[in-house]
C-alpha cells in the first residue's frame, strides 16, 4: 500500500490565506489522483521556514527514517524550508531512504531527474526571497535609525515610547515614534551618575541605590550590572563632538548633527534575540530625545569605567564558606554572605560572620536579622544532620518516596504504550473520512465538521503522548537524583568528617536545600531536599 506523509506549514496563526487546512485538502486531493491509498498528517502552525527546528516537522522525519510512509507531499516547496543547505539536506536524506518528494504548488516530482533539477532551483529562489526581504526590512530600520527614531522594543529607565505626527520632504502626513523623558526615572539616573561620579565605584553606587530602595522601570532592585548599563549607555549624553569621536574610537558607525542637546541611540546591535554584533556593526544616532548628562561628566565616567575594568582584583578576600548559596535570612528571605571580623586572639585570624545580604548593602536599614559566626553556625548545621542522617525512619521515608515514584512511572508507561494505538485508531477513521470527501463533493459540508474533530482529538492524544514522555524522562532523572540523595543521606556522618571543604560543600548541597537563620529568636530551620525538619 501506498502511504504518503503530508506536510503543511504557516508562519503565524491565522485563517486566512494558504491555511493549514486549505494546504492538506490539495495535498490529499494531488495524493489521491496519484494513486496514494493513505495518508499521515503533519502540521506546524506559528513557525518560520527559516530553519528545520519545528516539533511536528522533527517527527516526519523521525517516522520517515522508521519508513512509515512513501512519499511526502507538501503544497509549495518554501512550506518545508527557504534554507537551501536544509532543503539540499533533506532531499539528500530522503533519496537514501528512497522516499519521492512532491510540490503541489511547483509540480516537481523527485522521482524524476527534471522534477529534481527545477526543484533545487526553485528553493535557491526561495531563500534569495527570504534573504531579500529581510535585507530590506534591516536596512528600512537603519534608514529610520540614522534619523534617531525609536524603532521598539523595552524602552528605558528614564523614557517611555511617544507616538507623533510630521510632515515629510514632500509635505504628506508621517507618523514616527520617540522618546518621551518620565521625570522621577530620569531623577534616578541623574542620582546614579552623581553618585558613580563622586564614590567612582559600582559597588557603592549599589549601596547607595539599595539603601533608599530605588526600583528598576519593572519594579525590581537594582543589581550591579543594570547600573553599568545605565553609565555606559550614551542615551542619556547630550551629544557633542567629542561624545561622537569616542563612539567612532571604540568601533561604532556615528550618525547624526550632534548639538549638544539631544541623546543617542544604539541600533543594530544583535542578530534577532541572542546574538549580539560586533561593534563595528553597531550604529550611534543622535537621536530626537533629549539628553541630561553633560558629555564631559558622561566621557569622564567612561574613562573611570576602563580604568577600574583594569585594575587587578584584591587578594585575599575569600568568602567562601560551607553554607554560602544554601544559608537564607529568615526575616527578609535574600542570601546571607561571608563578612570579616575582628582578629581572634586565640587563633589570630580573621573571625567570620554570616551576615544578611539586604541587611549589609542597606546598612541595616531594610533587614535587622542579627549576625552569627561562620564557625558556630556551620558546627551545629553540621551536628543536626548528622543527627537526621542517623536516624533510620528518616531514610525509610524517603526509600518510600523513591519506590512511590517508581510505581507513578510504570502506570505511566502503560498510558505512554497505548496511546499510540489510540491515535492510529482515530488516524484511520480520519483516512476513511477524507477518501470520502475526494469522491463525493456533496456530502464534504457533513463530513468536514468530523474531520476536523478528529483532527483535534490526534492532536491533543498527539500532545498528551509527548508530554507523557517528557515526564516519563524527567522521572527517571528524578530517580536517579533521589538515589545520589539517600546515598548522600545515609553517609552524610562519615563523609562529613572526612572530605575537604570543596567535597564538603557538595555533599551538604547535594542533601539540604535551604537554611534559614533566625538571629533574634536564635532559630535555624534546616530543609531537606525533599523533607523539612
């Protein structure tokens, strides 16, 4: 029997156009009058053609590799790819599995020498197409770039997107958007400019930023990196010459009548999300915002910034205890960290404390958690769990919880080894339906309605199957985690006293997940990866 996949694409979710469904009726109408006695569904809905990476296009070609069917058939030949390296890939790979592959659209056939040739022509034009668009579509944004548009995204700390109305060189009505300045967050990073500019140190500019609370655009705590953003950023310079020459001195392509007065934008940064550029490919445009940072304040802050990137990190600052990462505050929730105290006269070095990490950069004024020596704290963290470890009904708990798991995994199995079936069922149902709808036109508005239900009710069996084994998979991780667990349990008092600090510090890891310090009632809570105690 002749078994054809038919696969159908479309870039965005939408009913109109070349639809998922409009694409398999032609597919099945063009298998039908081949000869074709079946057919297997495949559809992707929201995703580019750019590439190969998409779920139900992975599994056609998973099913072709099991030999499942013949032939594939798709509408147009850019509903597979506009890559010409994955499309000359794929067809490579198909003609070793001698499977034909055909375009409803094109009318190529690979079973023929022609239908081959016209086909890898006709897929070098669709990424030229792709490769065109997307060329005109960049440089389109740098043309408006070069004029200091705002062209979208997350505005930033200081402005919010401002839609306005102008006329063009030939007087017609355009609209552009631009930044709009937002007084209390343009205040802020006036405050972290006066404050870098006077303690010439990130770190002090954090504390400073902590300690009065001050909140990012989306409402979180400044974090170090965020403050270097802002003081490196030139939107926020009243550009000059002298701010453009350092831009074109690190590399940058400047754009723009500089004036003294208005900010520049950065554009052409990254290629799509997560990859950036390089900075020679990046474009400085004075843009239609004002600025509010004088350029020889904002210069000097750059070279501060060089200066201290260069210097060498201090030695022997080392905060590295046993509980850093593990050890919380109990009354505010945030990390505690390793400070250093006095000399101890006995030993004649350093004492270390555990302090509150909103309690230090605040200087005590969002957390009052008190203090509690490194030594002191670790000793009877350490005790306990020991104690814990020992205890024999403690590890009869969780050996019940593994074998629980264990038995959810294998009525899992049985549901993930149905389902297949299920949907072969339905499939089947769904095959007869549409040879159906190919020979009696009158009766398509009846039988449509079911098609498309079935087609549903595959799809969801579809999702539900993969999902199972995604959760099958996860299970057996888990179970090979909580195994590592009860080993780390069970000899937690013997390897405690005979491991080095690094080992140490693994092994608590590896079996507590969190520890709370309570310094005014003088509380430690201990939670165990998958117990409290």
């Amino acid at each position: 029997m002749k078994i054809a996949a038919i696969y159908s694409r479309k870039s965005k979710i939408t009913t109109k156009g070349e639809s998922i469904i409009n694409q398999i009726e032609l597919c099945t109408h063009e298998g039908t009058h081949l000869g074709i006695e079946k057919f297997i569904i495949y559809e992707d809905e929201g995703f580019s053609g750019k590439n190969i990476k998409r779920p139900q296009f992975q599994k056609m070609l998973s099913d072709a590799r099991e030999k499942k069917f013949n032939v594939i058939i798709c509408y147009r030949l850019d509903r597979i790819s506009r890559n010409i390296s994955d499309f000359s890939t794929l067809i490579n790979e198909l003609d070793s599995l001698h499977i034909s592959f055909i375009s409803v659209n094109e009318q190529f056939d690979t079973s023929t020498p022609m239908g081959r040739a016209m086909m890898y022509i006709a897929s070098v034009f669709a990424q030229l197409e792709r490769e065109t668009i997307g060329e005109r579509v960049r440089d389109n944004m740098l043309e408006m770039a070069k004029n200091g548009r705002w062209l979208g995204g997350q505005t930033p700390l200081g402005y919010e997107s401002k839609k306005i109305t102008y006329l063009d060189s030939q007087f017609k009505e355009k609209t552009m958007h631009t930044l709009s300045p937002i007084k209390e967050e343009l205040d802020v990073v006036a405050f972290i400019y006066d404050k870098y500019l006077h303690y010439k140190s990130i770190s002090q500019v954090f504390i400073c930023v902590f300690q009065k609370n001050i909140k990012t655009k989306n409402g979180a705590d400044f974090n170090k990196k965020r403050i270097q953003l802002i003081l490196r950023n030139p939107l926020y310079v009243r550009a000059n010459e002298a701010v453009m020459k350092h831009l074109e001195f690190i590399g940058m392509n400047v754009m723009g009548k500089f004036d003294n007065k208005h900010g520049i934008l950065i554009y052409n940064k990254s290629k799509g999300t997560k990859i950036k550029r390089d900075i020679n490919e990046w474009v400085a445009a004075v843009s239609t915002h004002e600025g509010i940072i004088d350029p020889s304040v904002w210069l000097l802050i750059q070279e501060i910034l060089d200066e201290n990137k260069n210097k060498a990190p201090r030695l022997g600052t080392s905060s590295a205890a046993l509980l850093t990462g593990t050890l919380k505050c109990s009354k505010c929730g945030k990390s505690m960290i390793v400070k250093h105290g006095h000399i101890s006269a006995h030993s004649n070095k350093k004492i270390q404390y555990y302090v509150c990490s909103t309690k230090d950069y605040s200087r005590g004024l969002r957390c009052n958690n008190p203090n509690i020596r490194v030594d002191e704290l670790e000793s009877i963290v350490i005790e306990n769990l020991k104690n814990v470890t020992l205890d024999r009904s403690v590890l009869l708990e969780e050996l019940n919880k593994i074998k629980s798991d264990m038995t959810k995994n294998n009525f899992m199995h049985c549901e993930i080894s149905n389902l297949p079936g299920q949907i072969k069922t339905k499939q089947s149902q769904m095959d007869i339906l549409i040879s159906q709808l190919s020979l009696d036109n009158e009766i398509s508005k009846y039988i449509r309605p079911q098609i498309l239900k079935l087609g549903d009710e595959i799809e969801k069996l579809n999702d539900k199957y993969e999902s199972l084994k995604a959760t099958s998979y996860k299970y057996k991780n888990n179970e090979w985690d909580a195994n590592k667990f009860l080993y780390s349990l069970s000899n937690f008092s013997f390897l405690v006293d005979v491991l080095d600090f690094n080992e140490k510090h693994l092994l608590i890891n590896s079996i507590v997940q969190s520890i709370y310090w309570d310094g005014t009632k003088g509380i430690i809570k201990i939670n165990l990866m998958s117990l409290k105690m």
